[in-house]
C-alpha cells in the first residue's frame, strides 16, 4: 500500500452456495462494514478437488460484479479495489513456512502464524 492508498479491505469467497464480499475498513485493525451475498446458478461451481471448479466462470463474474456494483452504488465502496482478498475455507489448502533460521513451525505454530500475517488484510476475524 502507497502513502495514499485506500483504508478499505475487500474479500469474496466463492463457496459451493453462493458468492460473498465483505468490506472492512481501518489501519491495523480492520472493522467490517459490509456484507453481501448472492446465490450460484446450479452449476456454476462443481466442488472437489478436480479442475475445473468454477464451471460457469461468466455467471460467477457476473454476480460478482454485481455484488460490487451495489456496495459502490449503497456508497460503501469508495473505489474500485486494487488488492482483494480471497477467502478459501478451512481445510481446503495446504500452506508451508519455512524459516530462515531455525526448526519449521509446527501446524498449530503455522496456523498461528498465517492468521498474524492475514490479520489486517482480512474484514472478518
């Protein structure tokens, strides 16, 4: 983030049910300041480890986009975001820290730390 950059923090999730996007704002903390969601077309996401996952990828962009245009239009979206934040739920992804000094973080270490580092780009805890 520049020295002018906005305060706001957006995330979406794509989940098997629908598509999200919250908004937060702050510096340091985040607060939450917006939520919103809106129902897949059956179809549009297949969920499983087998690609591709999003199956109707213009329907999701789509509702995306209009989940966006709302919070702009409401005025709780000053601009259009530059960084977005993706959220993908527990237990879908495996992560790997590796550090320059010492024994790798064990998972409970490296959970700790992957939500430290997540903290201020996040709306919601």
């Amino acid at each position: 983030m520049g020295l002018f950059s906005s305060n706001e923090r957006v995330a979406i999730g794509i989940g098997a049910r629908g598509v999200h996007l919250l908004i937060g704002r702050g510096n340091g903390r985040v607060k939450q300041v917006h939520s919103a969601s809106a129902a897949l077309p059956d179809g549009a996401l297949r969920v499983g480890l087998h690609a591709p996952a999003i199956t109707d990828r213009e329907a999701v962009l789509e509702i995306l986009r209009q989940l966006v245009t709302d919070a702009r239009g409401e005025g709780l979206l000053r601009r259009t975001p530059e960084v977005v934040t993706v959220l993908v739920p527990d237990g879908v992804f495996k992560m790997s820290a590796v550090p320059i000094e010492g024994e790798a973080p064990k998972r409970v270490e490296g959970d700790r730390m992957a939500r430290w580092m997540l903290r201020d780009l996040l709306p919601v805890p």
